[in-house]
C-alpha cells in the first residue's frame, strides 16, 4: 500500500474528517466520504468514519492507491500557490509590526483555496508588500479569522509569529470583539436576544450550512437598531465564529439577511434594493494587542452598495 501522511492542523481541530480531506487534499465531500468509507483513511493508525472528529496534532494516513490518477495528481500537486495581486479597494485600517487589519471588500476571500479563482486578502497583502506570519498553513499564513466572500469589512491578519499564537487564544477564548451590522428581512422577535444554536454542513447540500443537533456550538448576539416596512437594521455580536453563522442563524429565525439567495432571501426584495450580496458587513473589530496588552478597537463604514440599499429601505423601498 502506498500512503500519504497529514497531519492535522490547529484549524482543523473539531472538524469531521471527510471536511479535513476537502481541505487539505481538494476533493469533494462525496470523494472524501467514498475514501473514508473504503479503509483508506487511518488517523493515529486507527481506522474512521467520515463523521469522526480530528484533534489537533493527529496524523492522517491516507492510501494513496484508493485515489484514482486524477485525483492523486490534483491532490499531490502540492501546496495552493499564494498569487500577489492588487486588490482594488481593500484599505488597511490598522497595522503594526503585529498585526495588520484590513477592510475586506466583497468579492475577496480570505486566502485560496481549491476552486476559488478570484482576488484573496493574503494575495492583495502581498502585492502591497505586507510580509505576515509563517504559522499556518501555506497558502493561508498568517490568517487568524475568515470573512465569506461575499461579507465585506474588517479582517485582521498575524504579522508576527507572537501575534499568531495570540490571536488564535484570543479567538478561542473568544475574548475578540466581533461585531456586524446586517438587514435582515421582517422584524425580529424579540428585538434583541441570543441564539444559541449548533452549526454544521448541511445534510444535503454542501455548499451551505445549517443548524443541526450535532454540529459545532454557535452563539449569537443580536440587537435591532432600527426597523423598516421590509426589513431591520441589526447588529450582531459573535461569541463564537462558525462559517456562514450569522446568515445561519437568520435564516432558522425565519428572517434571512437582504439578498442573501443561498439562505432564503427574497429575490425580488434584492433586486429593488439593487443588492446583488447579502447586507452583511463586519463593521468593528477589537482585540488586546499581542505586544502591549493595549485594547485596540478598529471600525469600518459601510460600503456604497450596503449604504445604497440602506436608504432604498429607509425610504419604504
């Protein structure tokens, strides 16, 4: 039998294993759960189920001849390449030898990833000549949180091998101020509250997330800040920071955020607003600085297309 050992990183801890495969080998759910399903995944030497959780520091074994030529050469083709390229209005916001926070503009992720073609934060970093920390994975160095794609606002990224390990800490800990504003569709009840509710992958679709008695435990903090005839103005406080939470949350709340499609939204309500995302936008972030201990706080305005449709539902739009 020919083998592949990976170890499992910090950022996978908690995470099922057949998601550990997507992420570090590129396969797809169905292939990842085929390989698991076949005996070619041991992690520790012992055999698992695709359902089972990793532990940071475990070593998959992986059999290399279960994989068929194509995808063993997608596979083994070695580490996603960080490409630096501009990113026409990400602006940096705060940055020390530490730490830099970046206003994320929708259409970026956070750094590549399998499929993903499009501008990346640690690609426009690099492009503007910020050299960030080398813990983590390559092609996401320095990373110490994520927005989605189509979320805008603040990220902040470890320049610092210290910083790195703090941040991680501060983020379980869960002592980072995350705080987002969203319009969410209808009026919430009650006004204000928490949802405290578990996140995992959808059972059917892979692509989106959902609330499921065995996910990972979420909690939410949200209060509305002002109401329309069609939606809220809310803002949430993250305790936790599952992919996709907030638009999770909403969503089983029965009230998605405006224009997010995936979760629910109505169509025809984006399109009056002239939204083509949902209103979602990381507006503060705050964190005790990895050096000093100094509390810094960062915050971000609205974009011009979040502060377009804002006035179309202000004005009964």
């Amino acid at each position: 039998m020919s083998e592949r050992l990976v170890p499992v990183p910090e950022g996978l801890a908690g995470e099922r294993v057949d998601i550990a495969l997507m992420r570090t080998l590129g396969l797809s759910r169905t292939r990842a759960g085929e390989l698991v399903g076949a005996g070619g995944v041991l992690v520790d030497g012992r055999p698992v189920t695709k359902g089972d959780r990793l532990q940071p520091g475990s070593m998959m074994q992986i059999d290399t001849d279960l994989l068929d030529e194509q995808v063993l050469a997608g596979a083994t083709a070695g580490v996603i390449e960080v490409v630096a390229d501009p990113v026409p209005g990400m602006r940096v916001r705060y940055e020390d030898d530490d730490v830099v926070v970046i206003d994320k503009p929708v259409g970026v992720a956070a750094h590549p990833s399998p499929g993903w073609t499009g501008p990346t934060v640690i690609g426009g970093l690099a492009a503007a000549g910020h050299t960030v920390a080398t813990s983590g994975a390559a092609e996401r160095q320095g990373v110490v949180h994520r927005l989605d794609v189509g979320t805008s606002g603040l990220m902040m990224v470890a320049k610092s091998e210290r910083a790195y390990s703090s941040l991680k800490r501060q983020f379980r800990e869960r002592t980072v101020d995350k705080m987002y504003h969203c319009v969410v569709q209808g009026l919430l009840d009650p006004l204000r509250g928490t949802i405290d509710a578990p996140i995992d992958r959808h059972p059917s679709q892979d692509y989106r997330f959902a609330v499921v008695s065995d996910g990972k435990p979420s909690i939410t903090h949200y209060e509305t800040l002002e109401a329309f005839s069609h939606g809220s103005l809310v803002e949430v406080r993250l305790e936790t920071g599952r992919t996709h939470q907030i638009r999770v949350h909403m969503s089983a709340m029965r009230h998605p955020c405006v224009g997010d499609l995936t979760y629910g939204a109505d169509p025809a309500l984006a399109a009056k607003l002239g939204l083509k995302r949902q209103w979602l936008h990381a507006v503060r972030l705050g964190f005790e600085h990895p050096g000093s201990g100094e509390w810094i706080c960062v915050e971000s305005e609205y974009p011009e297309d979040l502060k377009l449709a804002l006035v179309r539902l202000q004005e009964g739009a």
